[in-house]
C-alpha cells in the first residue's frame, strides 16, 4: 500500500496483546459476500428466534443483530483500507510535502483499517458468550415444557375424570418436574449472571483499547500535518524546498511505538465514580456480605440418565432446525447479493 514506509512492516505482538492474548479471527470472517444492500442484515434479523424454543428467542434475535454489527463494522474495516491506499495514490502527484504527508497518513489510516479488523475478533468474544446464554436458555426449554404438560393433564382429568387414579400418579410427576425445573431454572440464573458479566467485560475492554489506539493515530495524525507548509504564496513564488522526509518517518515511529506499548494499566481515559455512585455501590456490597448468600453449588448436579425432560440445546428440534436456518441464509444472502451483481469481498 505504502511507497516509501509503512507501519505494517512490523508484526511483533504488542505488549497488549502479550498481555492478553488475541482471540481466534472473528466468526462472521469467511471470505463472505457483503453486498452493499441490507437484505442479508434484514433477513437475519426477521429470522431470528422463528424456529426456537420461545424461552430463548429473544436472546436469539440479539444474537443475530450482534452479527449484523459486527459484519458492518468488518466491511468499515476493509474500506478504510482501501480508502488509505487511495489517498496515497491521490498525493503521489501532488507536491513533495503533500505527497510525503498524504502517503504517511495513508500507512495511519490503513493501521486503523486493522485495528478495526482486530476489534471485530475481540468483539466477537462477546457475542459467543452471549450466545452460551442462549443455548442455556434453550435447554431449560424442554423442562418447563414438560411442566406445563403435565399441569395440563391434571386439569383436564379434574374437569372429565374427577376420581381418576391417574390424578394421583400425574400430581407425583408434577412434584418431580417442579423439582427438576427448579434446579433448572437456579442453573440458568446462575449461569445468566455469569456469562452476562463476562460477556460486556470482553465488549468494553475491546471498546477501551480500540477507542484508545485510535486516538493515538489521530494525535500523531495532526503533527504529520504540521509538516505541510500552508503559507500562501503569489503567483510566480517558489516555496521552500520541503525537508521532513525523515520527521514524517519519525513521527510514524513514535506512532507505532506507542501502539505497540499500550496496555490497560496505561490507559489515559478513566471512569472515575462520584463520591454518591461510590458510596451507594459500596453500601451494597456491604449489604450483601451481611445478608449472606445461598449456596446452590449443590443443585448444579448432573441430571440423572433417565431423565427424559432435560436435553442439550443443540438437540432439540426446533432450535437445531434455528442453527441450520442460520447457516442457510448465509447461502441465501450470497446467492440474492451475488444476482444482484456484487463482488465478493475476500477474507
């Protein structure tokens, strides 16, 4: 991309990524069509939930709409890339100092490029462990289900078989479902808690560092443009011969230096609580040690082999029938996109 100089010749891990390690690419990262009509957002997110149990449909359509976002944000990734070849492109005709300031903004534009691109991997964290709550969701399904079914039974012996032994052995099961669903349902809380605090943690750490390292390319962005010689001129006069090969280059340096030293310890934007915020959070957790907890360490058990009413999510009917609609509208989206005459954007 670059004519001269270029950030991306070095691809040591930085000491962000030392010390937290990248997480496999994105996902949604497949050499996919992209299209430039909404059609495959559109028909991801009217799809969503359709054919899954109703407990985890709404978590379902988020899901979907995550991967909407993060297919936009991928696509912003890779034509600011080639939005910073076209300047370079564009100042290679221009004056020397133009030329040599466009061509390094180029090589900063293009490093946003891909950390957009590495934002959407780290992104993609949290969708996935948004995801595990869904297939949760979906699990505890079959349970209450079996629940309902079996309360459905007792009222229609009441109302046509007032004095049918079968009440009595149906009510037995109804103890035992409630029962199972219990535990079900304080794993799915549990659970809930858990992946949900996860979840955002790995979205906003992402948003932090991402945020961050943009904000040092702009910083350094506007000293290459002092470079530039914006002094007007009167026709017929010469401008002083430009010198800042060697500033541009070091300021690209010292770019990529401090992207590369980031970590979160040094972050520069920090969320300081009021003095009431703090006050009012502590109270809590003061509150929570004195009340004390419930320990349900015991109820999150295995079930028992002979249980019939607790099946994977991945089992169950309708939702498996979800995650294969799910890789169909990939292939419908290609096939409608790629009619319409759009070019495939590779990995």
């Amino acid at each position: 991309m670059h004519r001269t100089y270029s950030m991306r010749q070095s691809r040591a891990p930085t000491a962000s990524q030392i010390e937290n390690p990248p997480p496999p690419p994105s996902s949604t990262k497949g050499g996919r069509l992209f299209g430039r009509s909404n059609f495959g957002h559109a028909f991801r997110k009217g799809t969503a939930g359709a054919f899954g149990p109703d407990l985890a449909k709404k978590l379902s359509q988020l899901v979907k709409m995550e991967k909407n976002v993060m297919r936009s944000m991928e696509l912003v990734a890779r034509e600011r890339m080639e939005v910073a070849q076209q300047l370079s492109l564009w100042g290679e005709g221009c004056d020397e100092d133009v030329s040599d300031v466009t061509d390094k903004l180029g090589v900063l534009i293009y490093e946003m490029g891909e950390l957009e691109d590495q934002f959407v991997d780290r992104y993609d964290q949290y969708r996935v462990t948004i995801k595990s709550i869904r297939n949760i969701e979906a699990s505890v399904q079959p349970s209450r289900d079996r629940k309902q079914k079996i309360t459905d039974q007792i009222a229609q012996l009441k109302y046509k078989e007032p004095n049918s032994p079968r009440i009595v052995v149906l009510e037995q099961e109804l103890v035992r479902a409630e029962a199972e669903s219990l535990v079900a349902e304080a794993q799915l809380s549990n659970i809930t808690r858990e992946k949900l605090k996860a979840a955002f943690t790995y979205q906003f750490d992402a948003i932090r560092e991402h945020s961050e390292k943009v904000a040092i390319i702009a910083g350094y962005g506007k000293h290459l443009l002092e470079l530039v010689d914006d002094t007007p001129v009167t026709p017929g006069e010469t401008r002083q011969a430009y010198d800042g090969y060697e500033a541009s280059k070091a300021i690209i340096q010292d770019c990529e230096d401090a992207l590369t030293n980031w970590v979160s310890s040094r972050a520069q934007v920090a969320s300081k609580l009021s003095t009431r915020a703090r006050n009012l959070s502590q109270r809590r957790k003061n509150a929570a040690k004195r009340e004390g907890g419930v320990d349900l360490a015991g109820q999150d058990q295995p079930m028992k082999d002979d249980r019939d009413s607790w099946v994977p999510a991945g089992q169950h009917g309708e939702y498996e029938q979800e995650e294969e609609d799910e890789e169909d509208e990939e292939g419908e989206e290609q096939h409608h996109e790629g009619a319409n005459g759009q070019h495939q954007v590779p990995a």
